[in-house]
C-alpha cells in the first residue's frame, strides 16, 4: 500500500519540514492524505477521503486504536496549543479508541481524549473534549472544555462554558454505542491489513473451505493455545493448594464489578522493606473465576514472598486499591494494606460496638451528615472517606481511609463514626461515588481537628442574627452562602467575586472583583466587604477549580436593594423561609407593584423541586400577537428565593408587556412548561 503522506512545506512560522510517523500495525488508506509532523499510534484506522494537515499548526497525534474515518479534516492554527497525556504541546490530540466519524472537523487548537465518539459533520474547534464523551451528528463545540463523561445531543451548539457544563452524562447504552464502533472499525483494520497481506488471504480462503470463521487467519491456533495455557494454569494453582481468603475474593468481585482490572505484584523480604515492588504476569482476564485462578497461581508461584493485589482503572491509568494478600509466612490474605498504608479490617470495625456508642465524643454523626448518607445509597453511590492532618490538609493531599463497606445506613454511619475515632485529629471527608460512571458525585468535610469526632458543620454566620445584620445596615453573607464558601474552599477550589450594575446584569455584563485568598473565614471577611462596597449592585460568588480551570459554581448572593440574599444565620431556621422571602419582596420599592400570585410561586417551587431550570420571555402586544417572544436576563440560581426575586425583577421591567414563565429540562434540552404570569393592564 503507498501511504499519500508528505513533509510540511516551508513556512515564514516553520521551516522544519517534520514527516508522519506511522505506526506499522495502522492502516492508513493510500485515497487519504497526511502531511507533516503527524504521530499515527498503533492500531489505527485511516480511511479513505481524510485529509490530516500539520502545515500551519503543528503538531498532531493520534492515539492507539483510533479510527479516523471517511471524509474527516484535521487542521490546526499556527498558534495556540494543548497539552498531550505526554505533558506535550500539540496543536491536535486525539486520545486513545476514539472514533472521529464521517465528514467531521477537527481543527486545532484541539483535545480530544480517550474513549471519545465524535458524530458526523460535527465540528471541534479551540476546544477539550474530556474522556468518555460522546458528541453527536451535526454539533457545533467552539471556545470550551467539556468535562469527561458528557453527552452532546445532535445539532447542538455549544459556544459558552455554562452550556458545556450543564450536558447530560453519558448513558451506559451509549458507551456501549461507541464500544461497539471501535470494535468495528478495529476489525475493518485487521481486515484491510489481512487483504494486503497475500499470505493472510490464503489462509482465510483455507479456512473459508473448512467452514472456520476468523478475523486474522489464524484464530484456530490461538484459541487452542489459550486453552492449553488454560489448563497448564489450572494444573499449577491446583498443585499449590493456595486458597484466597473471603476478604480478597470480595475485593475482586467489587472492583471487576466497577469495571478495574486486576494486578499483582510481588517483593520478597529485602524488597519489601524498600518498597521495591515486582510486578506478576499480567492479568488480562476480566471473568471472575479466572482472575481468582490466576491470583492463586500468582501465590503459589512466589511462595515465601510477600504479594499484593492492585485494582487499575484502565481508563485514567492509575491504580485505585492496594491490597496485601501474602506474607512469607505464607498466610494470604490476612494482612491487607491500602495505599496509604493504614490497615484494612472490614470486619473488626463492623463488629466492635464500642465504635458506634463509646468510640466518638459527644455520640453520633450530625443528622445533616447522616441525611446525606441515607441520600447517597437511596441513590445507589457508594460511600468513601480521606483523611488529612493539617500539612496534607494545607496542601490538598488526602488519604484513603479504609473503605465503607455496609450498604444499609445504620451500618455505614457506624463504620463512618468509627472512621472519625480513628483519624480524630485530623480532617475528615465523605465521599460520594457513582460506581457506573466511575466519578466523585460528593466532597463532604465531615471532621476538623478540635471536633472530636462529631460533626459540626459551621455557617459562617452564627454569632450574627438576621436582625442584627438588617438593623446595622451592613450586608452580610452567612447561612448557607457561608456553607457554601467553607464547602469550596475544603475542596481546594478559588473563591472570586463579580459584581454589574441593573444595565450590565441585564445584559450578563459581569465585572471581576478578584480573587479572594485565605481559609475560609478570612474568604468570608473579604466577601462582606465587596458587598458593603458595592451595595447598589448585583453581586455574585463564583467557585473555581483550578486544576480543571473551569468553574464550578455561579451563586447571585446580593440584589439591589436587598442587600446579601443570603444574610441570614444558621439559627433562623426553616420554619422562617417563606417570612424571609416575604420581607426580601416587600424591601424592594421597584417591584412592589408586581408580586407574583402565590399559584406562579408554587408552579417555581415544583420545578425546582424536580430540577428543572427557570427562564422568562416577554412581548408587547405586536410580537404577542405573532408569538414572537424575546428572552428576559437568564436565571442562574437554583434558589427558590432568588429565582422569584429574578422574576418579579422581570416583571417591573417590562410593565405593560406579557411576561411567561418557562420551565427547562437541562439534561434533556426541552421546555416543560410555558406560563403567562403578566399581561398589560
């Protein structure tokens, strides 16, 4: 096959005239072009009709079993970059088992990770697409970065990061989508190697006489010789009479169930004390009984030394448990270490009482905590929890603690207050995971050192009372606004503060007030002074991740006239929301005429109750007749009283109009409600 691949020309920006480099195990069609410093990784398919130019930005790769299929572009700019999995500038990365189908553009500065599908004539561009994404046909993605496990419906236009971070995650039925065209397309690969391979083509002829179905002409001899290795396997783990505890097998079930693979690594006395650790042979079977076979062999194999089990997560490559399951003295599984080195002993936290009445001072976990366990395996998630002391705690570096193994809620809050006696002390969180798409879903501080053990969560506003707050005139951000600080803040993410005035926030002009450092009570400081500084204004909170550069969240925590939505203590109490609401209505003068029925109030409260987001629309009577309407300022909060605050600001500025309140489904991209709340007088 002549591959129709050519240097880079000379340019004013480069003059290096960099080549392809193509793996010998990808198939690149000879219809297709590639010019210039283009990495193609083993595996890949290259169909007709590509066109893969690195003559202005450069350069590009592409990772092992990608397929690049007919009619793809892939072009950079000269300028602009990403960085590679290899800490590499690129102009493209497309990561591994990815499929870029029909007609599609890629055109740099581009990311695309691993596992990514990206539909027909959809268009990337000055974009990162994280792992696991699926794009569909049709899509615009321009100027963001969507996170991993996002799902992007066909014909849509993605162009802002708040459009990209409210997707859809991506559904089990759809991962198996992508898996399946991968899985095409690495046989279209073989298929297109084996017809250039005349050797490869007679033993297919061969085999087709036979009436043998296989993909690469010799699949008999492998399948034989997988069953011989079977049984030699199955020989040596007999002989040894090695049998994993119950403690093991449960850990290997769990962790294939999640979708991990399973390792093993041995080290004998001298290696051990040096942390020196030698890996096994590979396990690459994902069914249980062999995986158990092969851990049995494993022991047997390296009797006298010591042996721990690793769980990988084969798609963010790192190991997610370390597990010791043999010593030399030959007793597997009875000492099990994590990979932080503290012990783990499921069955001695669950069994040992004291832990849940004597063990933690002053009782039991908050109810508050409590809830949010109850909430997570009502869900299905799984329950986690890190500790750190002060230094790791200043520097964001956490340790597992041992894993929560209980799925009825008495039985995982006891293992978590036993936790907390344990790492009293020291900082505490509860994590919450989604074992499908194997992701955090919750960061929860449930410990600082002082507490004893017990959990109190601070509101940042305690020592101050509503009244207080309203009688000085200061505006002051406490109750859940000081949750939610703290929150941001243990997670490690920048806290920053924007501010518009009426005309900006109409037009979602924001202005940046900076950043604010400092631990959380020093963060909460600088917040109330910006809004005693901008009292006449809009203010709002803005979380940031800085690791991920994106944000995280966007709360409005100030209103003209109002002052900070959220000045209220901790000890007000629920009972007194629908009074504050009230009063938060009645303080502004602007609005008094336009207070929304107490239906419309309901109708916000079901909707937000069920997740949906709020938006408004109005028209004179002319567009009213046509049933043209025009959008008001979108509402971003998620609050109820902020949302009804947002609508009846709607309705004082547009009197004498129609006004309807929408109601959006975020995951599906569909309204599901469409109410007039105003008509002119």
């Amino acid at each position: 096959m002549v591959v129709r691949s050519e240097a880079a020309p000379p340019t004013p920006w480069s003059k290096a005239l960099a080549e392809p480099r193509i793996d010998e195990t990808a198939y690149v069609h000879s219809f297709s072009n590639i010019i210039g410093d283009v990495w193609v990784g083993p595996d890949v398919l290259v169909a007709p009709g590509t066109s893969i130019r690195a003559d202005e930005g450069a350069p590009f790769a592409i990772g092992e079993g990608t397929n690049i299929q007919d009619g793809v572009v892939i072009h950079g700019l000269e300028e602009g970059r990403v960085v590679g999995e290899d800490q590499k500038e690129y102009s493209v990365w497309i990561g591994e088992d990815t499929c870029i189908t029909h007609m599609a553009l890629i055109h740099g500065p581009c990311y695309i990770g691993k596992h990514c599908f990206i539909g027909f004539r959809s268009t990337v561009f000055n974009a990162r697409v994280g792992d696991d994404c699926i794009v569909m046909m049709h899509a615009l993605i321009q100027d963001v970065e969507i996170p991993q496990g996002k799902y992007i419906p066909s014909g849509s236009v993605i162009t802002n990061q708040q459009q990209a971070d409210r997707l859809p995650d991506v559904q089990e039925s759809d991962r198996k989508f992508a898996h399946h065209v991968v899985e095409i397309n690495e046989a279209l690969r073989a298929g297109y190697k084996c017809a250039k391979d005349a050797n490869c083509i007679t033993q297919v002829r061969k085999e087709g006489k036979s009436h043998q179905t296989t993909s690469n002409g010799n699949g008999a001899r492998v399948q034989q010789q997988t069953l011989s290795n079977n049984g030699k396997g199955e020989n040596r783990t007999n002989k040894g009479g090695t049998i994993l505890k119950t403690e093991a097998i449960e850990q290997v079930r769990h962790l294939l169930r999640q979708g991990y693979q399973i390792g093993t690594e041995h080290a004998d006395k001298r290696r051990f004390s040096r942390n020196s650790w030698q890996n096994c042979a590979p396990i690459k079977d994902q069914q249980e009984r062999n995986v158990i076979a092969a851990l049995e062999a494993c022991l047997v194999e390296h009797a006298g030394e010591y042996v721990r089990l690793i769980g990988i997560d084969p798609r963010a490559r790192r190991r997610v448990s370390e597990m010791t399951i043999q010593t030399p003295e030959d007793q597997p599984s009875q000492s099990y270490s994590s990979g932080n080195g503290s012990s783990y002993r499921p069955a001695s936290r669950q069994s040992n009482p004291s832990y849940a009445s004597g063990g933690v001072s002053n009782g039991q976990l908050d109810r508050n905590v409590t809830e949010q366990v109850r909430s997570l395996l009502n869900q299905g998630y799984q329950i986690g929890v890190e500790h750190a002391d002060k230094r790791r705690f200043s520097r964001n570096s956490w340790q597992n603690g041992a894993p929560i193994q209980s799925r009825q809620v008495s039985g995982a809050v006891s293992e978590l207050e036993a936790c907390l006696a344990e790492y009293s002390g020291e900082y505490v969180r509860l994590i919450g995971i989604d074992p499908k798409a194997r992701r955090r879903v919750l960061e929860l501080l449930i410990q600082e050192p002082g507490q004893n053990g017990t959990t109190q969560p601070a509101s940042g506003g305690g020592q101050r009372t509503s009244g207080q707050s309203h009688q000085q005139g200061q505006p002051q951000a406490g109750g859940e606004i000081a949750e939610q600080v703290r929150s941001l803040v243990n997670q490690g993410y920048n806290i920053g503060v924007e501010y518009a005035d009426q005309r900006r926030f109409r037009r979602n002009s924001w202005q940046n007030a900076g950043q604010l450092k400092g631990n959380a009570n020093q963060v909460l400081s600088e917040l109330n002074r910006h809004l005693a500084e901008h009292p006449k204004d809009y203010v709002r909170l803005v979380g940031v991740d800085p690791k991920a550069k994106r944000r995280v969240v966007e709360t409005l925590i100030q209103q003209p006239g109002q002052g900070s939505n959220n000045g209220v203590s901790a000890s007000t109490g629920a009972a007194s929301a629908t009074d504050q609401r009230s009063s938060g209505q009645r303080q502004n003068g602007a609005r008094s005429n336009s207070k929304l029925d107490q239906n419309t109030v309901q109708q916000v409260r079901n909707l937000l109750q069920q997740g949906y987001q709020i938006g408004t629309e109005h028209a004179d009577k002319r567009r009213f007749s046509r049933n043209s309407w025009q959008s008001c300022s979108p509402i971003e909060s998620t609050r109820e009283g902020e949302v009804l605050s947002a609508l009846e600001g709607c309705l004082a500025d547009h009197q004498g109009e129609y006004v309807r309140l929408v109601g959006i489904d975020p995951k599906a991209k569909r309204r599901v409600l469409e109410t007039t709340i105003q008509q002119p007088a």
